[in-house]
C-alpha cells in the first residue's frame, strides 16, 4: 500500500488523495456539474432540490454546500478545483475561497499576497508551528 | 526531421488570463508583471516555431474526476477554449497539428509511453494562458500547438523522473519526424502556490529560485525532488512544476538561459518564466 501519511505533518494541507478521493467524489462531481450554464440556474432557483439530485452526498457534504463552509468542503473530501466552480458559480473569486479557507477576509488575504505571500517559515510542519 | 529548438517554462495563473481579457494588464497590480513578459514574446516572434508542444494541467474542466488519464496528448485539428464557469475565455480557437501529434503517439507508445489519445478536448486557462503570456492577443495564434495534459491534481501524479524521461522520448520522436519543423516546447504551471485550506497563499521565493536556476545548473537535482518536497516547500498546488520537467527533459545537456522573470504575486501565485535555448 502506497503510504501517504507523511504528508499528513504538513500543516492546513489536505493532499488529494485515494481516499479523499473517494470520500469526496460525489461531492466533486456536483459541482463539475455546475460548468454547464442550465445547472447553474436550476441550482440558484433551488439549492436543496438540485442537490436532491446527488443522493449519495453526506448530510454533511450538504450543510457545507448549503452553507458555504469553504473549508469544511476539503474536510469532507472536496478539491479545491471543483469547489472552486462552485465558487465561480456565486461569482467568487479564488482570492475569496483562499482568505475563507484561511480565516481571513478577502482584503487581508489580497494585502498578504502583495506582500510576498504566506511565509513559509513556521509552516513547513506542524511539528515547527508547535 | 524535427528539432526541438527550445523550451519556455512559465506559470498559467487564470488571473493572468482574465487581466488580459478585462484590459487591466497596465493597471499597477498587473503592469510589473506583463512587464517582464515583453522580452518573451519579442524571443518567440523572432523564433517564430512552426509547432509548439504545450505541456499543461486540466484543472476539472475536459476531464474530471471520472476519468484521470497521467499524460493525454491531443491529436484533434482543434482544440475550442473551455467554459470554465463563466464562460469561455474570448481568445482564438486553439489549432492542433495532427500528423506531428500522431507520430508523437505512436513513437510514444511504441518506445514504452503508454499515453492516453484524445481526439476531443476543450483547453482551458492552464494552456491558453500561456499562449496569451507568450503572444498576446492575436486574432489567430500563431502557430498549431498539441497539448499534452498532465494529471497533477490527483495523487499520485507522475515523478519528476518519470516526466524528465517523457521529455526525452517527446525529443526523440520529434527528431525522427519526416518534415522539418522548428518546435518549441512549454512546461507550465506554478510556481510556489496553495490554493486550499489553512496554508493557502504559501510562497517560497528561494525554492522557486533554486528550481528556476537548477533547470541549468543542477537538472538532476530537480529530476530526483520527491513530491512530498514540492508539496511542504512550494505548497500543495506547486506540485504542477514537476511538468516543467518535461520541456527540459525534451532539451539536450547544451542549453543557454536566454531569459528569467520572477514575480510575487498573481492572485494566489508566484509566477515565473524561463527561456532554455537547445544547442545540441
């Protein structure tokens, strides 16, 4: 078996794998549906009917949908591409997901970035962030 | 015969594709960075390639997760941009050039590259961004460009072995090709970026520097980094620079660095562009 667990060390980092993979497949495959334009409104005029349509969602997978848990979405198997549509779908930009994903707002995420980024000292391993 | 006569390495950020699609590319945010893109394009004007082999990553758009092909090379004689989600990008259809991309599969797979064939694929900003990085915004690109697709999204995509060692089975099928053709060849995405979870907006200046200056200096370095260093040191989503792997893989010992641009940020992402010309 192919051992993945060593990526595990590195902090707020959910590495796509098998198994997130198969957790999160029906997840990911609702919002690829969403690249079609008619998917997008039939979602928008009822958010809960559409996802009626995905039966094998966990109740889970769905509060984040329902929510907006951007974050919660990768801790149920999402991947940042395919949530990312479902993003684009609410007319969110990347730059968005990242600072709710991260705890921040948009603004203070756009101004780190300009700054040079998220240092990476302190967050190569969680055994350095302590 | 074909000749591989150079290898463009350079970010696909889809910000960078909408900046030029909105007309902001002289706004200050951008104007830095569509700054150190001039002299790439005045480099591939003069070259003027009769084919590019544009290396890139699907991000969910052709494929997703129903089917994950590890390399898929497009055949078709043309390949439209992708509705993304928000419509398809407005710049030229993206023109293949089938014979090269069939003797390319099937000197592939007869020298043990069992790479996926696809006919059919729309192409979305990971490889019209950086044809709109290296031309700007012609009404027809110009020249045919086969897209070959890496998955790097779903672990485990290819080592970086495995993708310098496609590189040079691309080279040598190119040089066995009947017709003389010039071709350029690109290595897209990254550099040191993560789009997801807590760490997202991680940058690592020196690692993309080593990586751009070692694609000279030190190949075998990067041909033997494992994922896991990509993944803690150039975050989770700079694991697509093991493509870059391929175009330098695809280049022979004897190259000159032409041209290096560094820049921090775009959108989420550092973003970087190297020019390596082939001597051998």
């Amino acid at each position: 078996m192919t051992d993945t667990s060593g990526f595990d060390d590195i902090p707020g980092t959910y590495l796509f794998n098998k198994d997130r993979c198969h957790e999160g497949y029906h997840l990911n495959m609702f919002c690829m549906s969403l690249m079609k334009a008619e998917n997008r409104e039939a979602f928008r005029s009822d958010e809960a009917a559409y996802l009626d349509q995905f039966p094998l969602l966990t109740l889970e997978q769905r509060r984040c949908v329902l929510e907006r848990d951007w974050l919660g979405m990768i801790h149920v198997g999402g991947n940042i591409y395919y949530t990312s549509k479902l993003g684009a779908t609410d007319g969110l930009s990347f730059q968005y997901l990242a600072g709710a994903m991260s705890g921040m707002t948009q603004e203070e995420y756009r101004e780190m970035m300009i700054a040079g980024g998220r240092p990476i000292n302190g967050n190569r391993s969680k055994s350095e962030k302590g | 015969m074909g000749r591989i006569v150079a290898g463009v390495g350079t970010s696909h950020v889809p910000a960078i594709g909408v900046a030029i699609d909105l007309g902001k590319t002289q706004e200050p945010y951008w104007k830095p960075l569509f700054d150190g893109y001039e002299p790439a394009r005045e480099w591939l004007s003069k070259v003027e390639p009769d084919v590019v082999i544009l290396v890139y990553n699907d991000h969910g758009t052709a494929f997703s997760l129903e089917v994950i092909p590890t390399f898929a090379l497009g055949v078709a004689r043309e390949f439209p941009p992708a509705d993304e989600g928000w419509g398809p990008r407005p710049v030229p259809i993206v023109k293949g050039h089938p014979e090269l991309a069939w003797h390319m599969a099937e000197s592939l797979i007869l020298n043990e590259f069992d790479i996926t064939i696809v006919n059919e694929m729309s192409v979305d900003h990971g490889l019209t961004v950086p044809l709109s990085i290296t031309c700007g915004e012609p009404k027809e690109w110009p020249f045919p460009v086969i897209p070959l697709a890496v998955n790097v999204v779903q672990y485990p995509p290819p080592t970086g072995r495995r993708c310098f060692d496609l590189g040079r089975s691309i080279r040598k099928a190119v040089d066995a090709y009947d017709e003389d053709l010039k071709v350029v060849i690109f290595g897209t995405g990254g550099m040191s970026h993560q789009l997801h979870g807590e760490r997202a907006g991680v940058i690592n200046k020196d690692f993309d520097q080593r990586f751009l200056n070692d694609l000279t200096q030190d190949p075998q370095r990067l041909v033997e980094l494992p994922h896991i260093e990509y993944v803690r040191e150039a975050g989770a989503e700079g694991i697509e620079m093991v493509m870059w792997l391929i175009m330098r893989g695809a280049l022979g010992n004897d190259i000159t660095e032409v041209y290096q641009n560094y820049h921090v940020p775009a959108s989420n992402t550092a973003t970087g562009l190297i020019i390596l010309e082939n001597n051998s």
